[in-house]
C-alpha cells in the first residue's frame, strides 16, 4: 500500500476530464479550475455562515444535535474543504502561470450550455417549487426525475431507451423525494414545506 503523501500527491496531478458531444475526453484548465474552487471556497463559506446565524432554539430546549443549522454548516465546511483541496490541485498544475497551465485548450461553447442545463432545474426547484403549492416530496421527486432525464436524454437518445430512462428517473425521483422527506422530518425533525 502507498503512503497516504503520496496518494495525495497523486490524487493533485490527475487531470479532470470532460467529454465533449463528440465522446472525445479533454482536460479541464488549470486556471478553470482555480476560479471554479475560489467559487466553491466562497460559496461554502456563505452557507457556513448562514447556518451559524441560524436560531438554534434553544429556548425550546432543542437537541443541539437537532439544530436547524447542524446539516447545511457541515455541508458548508465540507464544500470548502473540497474546493480547498480543488484549489491546491490547480495551483500545482500551473494555475497562476502566465498560461494558466492550459497548454492551448480552452472552453469550449457546449460547456456553457450543460452548466446552464444543471443550473436551471436547480433554480426552478428552489425559486419556483419550494413552497409554492407542492409539498417537499413531489417537488423533490420532480426534480430529480427532471434533472436526471435532462442530463440522461443525449445518451438514451442515442441507445434508443428513452421510454426505459423515463421510467427508472421516475422511480429514482420518487424514492429520493420520499426518503428525503422521511430523513429530514423524521431524522432531523426538520418540518419541510
């Protein structure tokens, strides 16, 4: 077994790889992925903090295992401790050279449009869905079942199971919209909306 140094070592130096629509994989610039930790950082630290403000109940006499704010600060330090590591990663393949260690690759337009295809349901879920009428579990449920048939449809498109993907991302949006809403009211004692 290797020493835990060098396995870090090693985990920093392997490039992340995107497949274009071609099905050709390229790597990720350095630089892309120094921004895209400083995000990450940055994004962390905002829910760390606005779990620590958070009302911790304490004049109900409430668990401080169960608090409000416990689930989404850990969530937050988990996020910067990620993008710290992502970070280090860019860092040591070049990131802040005048290059940008990127070696002639750059983003290409399709990249955009995929983040924009992630982005959207997740703001349709949290603006739209989020207590407007649906309870928690069929809005939950419906973004999943959407998100994973959106990013599904290319490769089911071609593979000719479009009706087979439609059906397993409904089973898996209705499992995850039930068991996340049984975790979180039942575990902890969270009332959903």
């Amino acid at each position: 077994m290797r020493p835990a140094a060098e396995l870090i070592v090693s985990f920093f130096q392997v490039p992340i790889v995107h497949s274009d629509s071609a099905g050709e994989g390229r790597a990720a610039t350095p630089r892309a992925d120094f921004i895209a930790a400083l995000v990450w950082i940055v994004f962390g630290a905002a829910v760390l903090i606005g779990s620590w403000r958070m009302d911790r109940l304490e004049s109900q006499d409430i668990n401080p295992y169960t608090i409000p704010g416990l689930v989404p600060g850990l969530l937050g330090i988990a996020v910067v401790f990620f993008g710290l590591l992502m970070l280090f990663r860019a860092w040591s393949q070049g990131a802040l050279t005048p290059a940008g260690g990127a070696d002639g690759r750059e983003a290409k337009p399709g990249e955009h449009r995929r983040f924009a295809l992630v982005l959207l349901p997740c703001l349709i879920f949290g603006v739209g869905l989020l207590g407007h009428g649906l309870p928690f579990w069929a809005a939950a449920a419906l973004y999943v079942t959407s998100t994973i048939l959106i990013l599904q449809y290319p490769e089911r498109k071609a593979a000719g199971q479009l009706a087979r993907g439609v059906v397993a991302a409904t089973v898996i949006g209705l499992c995850a919209g039930g068991l996340i809403t049984l975790v979180f009211q039942e575990f902890f004692l969270v009332r959903l909306p």
